[in-house]
C-alpha cells in the first residue's frame, strides 16, 4: 500500500492530452491535485475538467490554458463562471440526481477522477467526507483514481466508504476543509425566515440549502417537535436542532432515524459534528435527491431559492437573462419530491428586490433566462412581504398573489406591465 504514496505532481503525470476528469465537489474540493494538474499546463491538451461547485482557486480555468484545459461544469461557482465567456468552458445542465448516471452509461467517459478523503482507518477504509454527490458513480467508472489524503477529513457514514484498494494514487495532505462561517441574516431574511416556519408542521422533514435564508428559518423551528432532514445538503443550522432532539428523524418514511446528505458545507463546528457521526447519512445524489425517494416522507418540506420568479409562477434560478449563474442542481428534484409528498410543501423563498433595488417578482423573465421550475410545479413562494399561495390558480390569480408579495414600490408596474403584455399578443 505504502508505495501508492506519491507527490501532487507525481501523482498527476498519469494525465494525458484528451484526458477527462472529474473533480470532487464543495469542501471537499482536491485543490491540491488541480493546482500539481495545472502546472502541466505545457505538456497537455484538451484535457476537459468537468465538476460541479467547487470550492477554492481553479488555475486550469485560466483563459490563458484555453489550449490545455476546457472546463465543464455541471452546477457554476465563481471560481470558473467567467470561462463560459472566455470561451474556455461549457456549462451542462443536469438534474442532480441524474448527474452520476451521465458516468455509469458512459454518457460522459472519465479517465481520472480526483477526490480528498479522510485517511485510512486500521482496516483500510477511507471516507469521502464532506461531499460524495456524483463522486461514487465517477470512481466506479474512472480508469484512474488519485486521492488526497486528509487528517482534517471528517469520516461520515454511508455511501463515502471506500477501500484504499480502490485508490490508485494517494497524495498527503494536511490542509482544512473549506468552511464558511455563518453570516447575520437581515430584516428581510427574518422575516422570510418566520414565514417560511409558520408552514412546516410538526413531524415533517426538511430540505434546504446554504445561506442566511435556510438559517434564519431554522432559527425559528426551536419550539417545533420530531422534524426529519432529507436534503441536497446542510449547514451550521441544524446542529442546534438536531442537538435539542427537534430534528430526530423519527417520522421520516425513509432513512428514519437518520440525517440524509449528499454534501455538507460549513464552518469547522458543523464537520466537528459529523466527524464519526452515525446520524449523518452522506448518500450519492442519485439515492438523496431521488424524487420516489423524497415523496416517501410524508410533510416533506422543500426550501429552495430562485433569482427572479415571474408573475405566473416560472422559476429561474440558474441564470441572470442568458448568462449562466449557477445551476439547475437539486431544485426539481426536491419541488417534485415535496410536492408528490403526502402532506408536503414545496416552497420558493428570496428577498423581494436585489441589492441594486430592482424587483425579483417580475411580469416576465429576462430574455434568454432559464426556468429550473415550472409554473405547473410551483407551490409557494415567499419574501419578506408575505406567502403567495399558488396551487391550483389561474394565471390571473398568480397574478395577484405573487404581485402582493412583491415590494411595494414595484408592485404597480408588475401588474401594469404584465397585463399590457398579455393584451398586446
């Protein structure tokens, strides 16, 4: 085993020209591997680097390594958005849940995967930690495997468990995790926050995401009994829960008695937490965000957010007009999960304007945006003005409910500008 042991650069000599590879995501993102892949950039082309959010630098997203590299993302983080008009990367929209299937039917060929673990315990195995998404599926299918190896990795249960005889290369690393640390959320975002909690029953089980929306709506579920998390991924917001026995999962219709995730992004207190923690559950996305999956927990609750909603009820939530922001990820998955539950709710929750003032309850979208949610799956959506109920209404109806929670100084000309559209057709 010993002589799997090897230097970054080492290590990444097995790369050639054509090559494809898929890089871990979010925290656990091997920026080790790609910095020691970056450095080659003379020696390689086309070598097509494909992940979703990944957290760190990304030197191979350089435009000037255009002839090297091409990145492929399947969810934008900042770190590469600018190579989709540099021209050194594509973006391929993918539900989370089908993002692992794209490699076991060999859609997309991997020839080297990239993953950070935690080191080997007295039988051999490591864990992948904080973030296992499409990695198993990329694993399974890649010609090669190279790992850092971690101390600072938390072990999780579940699907992140591997043999080192699994691994072809393992590099030493003794570097943090990535963390965020959690940020005050603001007046609006309370406010969003204690609506979006006046909706979730007793017993029901969550999904959110990161950010100061899902924290401050978790802040207010203290006082709420039996909750379950069944979810894309988590943050510091469920530890206080889950300590105080209000998330304990014992009402969920699957995975009961467990927190299930796919990847978890935090500060160091919330991978304290799920180090060698057999409540958490770390699952590949295509058990988590399985819609049949999800629908099996009776009063599942799904908190996603969105960067504009139009009046009838189109999500978007990838893209500002025609330029790729983000990702489709998990929101469909989770909207038709929740919404298919018996008892679910399936909610949109953003502030009413962005930071400029400009409206994000809108009479229609940018040219060119993308809708990650339908109008016909839409449920609820939420700001800081109050809830827009609309299941089962017309699109006049819509209309009025989503223009009622927009802010007030815009809601005039929403109304107004839309209708004008409509009767100029």
């Amino acid at each position: 085993m010993s002589s799997k042991y090897v230097s970054a650069s080492e290590a990444v000599k097995i790369i050639k020209s054509e090559d494809r590879i898929y890089v871990q995501a979010a925290a656990a993102t091997p920026t080790v591997l790609t910095k020691a892949l970056s450095e080659r950039a003379d020696e390689l082309k086309n070598v097509e680097v494909c992940h979703l959010h990944t957290e760190g630098e990304a030197p191979y997203a350089n435009p000037e390594l255009a002839a090297s590299f091409h990145v492929n993302s399947f969810f934008l983080g900042k770190n590469v958005r600018h190579t989709l008009k540099a021209g050194n990367g594509s973006y391929t929209p993918v539900f989370l849940s089908e993002l692992p299937l794209l490699f076991r039917k060999n859609v997309l060929k991997l020839d080297v995967v990239f993953i950070q673990v935690s080191p080997p315990d007295l039988h051999g195995y490591c864990s992948l930690g904080v973030s296992v998404e499409a990695s198993i599926a990329a694993i399974e299918n890649a010609k090669t495997v190279i790992a850092q190896v971690n101390p600072n990795m938390p072990r999780t249960f579940g699907d992140g468990i591997m043999h080192i005889s699994e691994i072809d290369y393992l590099v030493d690393v003794d570097l943090p995790i990535y963390a965020h640390e959690v940020a005050p959320f603001t007046e609006a975002e309370e406010k969003i926050g204690s609506y979006i909690a006046s909706l979730i029953d007793d017993k029901s089980t969550l999904q959110m995401g990161i950010g100061s929306i899902p924290n401050a709506a978790l802040s207010k579920l203290t006082h709420h009994k039996n909750l379950g998390l069944h979810t894309e991924m988590f943050s510091d917001g469920v530890i206080d829960l889950i300590e105080r026995d209000v998330i304990n999962c014992n009402y969920k219709g699957i995975f009961k008695g467990r927190a299930l995730a796919t990847f978890l992004i935090g500060s160091k207190r919330l991978y304290d937490f799920v180090n060698d923690n057999p409540f958490i559950e770390m699952k590949e996305s295509s058990i988590v965000n399985d819609t049949a999956r999800i629908r099996k927990n009776p009063k599942m609750v799904a908190i996603n957010s969105a960067i504009e909603v139009d009046v009838t009820g189109q999500v978007c939530a990838d893209s500002i007009g025609a330029k790729m922001y983000s990702g489709v990820g998990g929101q469909m998955d989770f909207i038709r999960g929740a919404s298919l539950s018996e008892g679910g709710k399936a909610i949109i929750a953003l502030p009413s304007i962005t930071k400029n003032g400009e409206s994000r309850i809108v009479p229609y979208l940018k040219q060119g945006a993308g809708v990650v949610t339908t109008r016909s799956h839409i449920h609820y959506v939420i700001t800081e003005n109050g809830i827009a109920d609309l299941y089962g209404k017309s699109l006049k109806q819509r209309v009025k409910e989503l223009v009622k929670i927009a802010h007030p100084i815009h809601q005039e000309w929403i109304e107004k500008a839309y209708f004008d559209l409509v009767n100029s057709l």
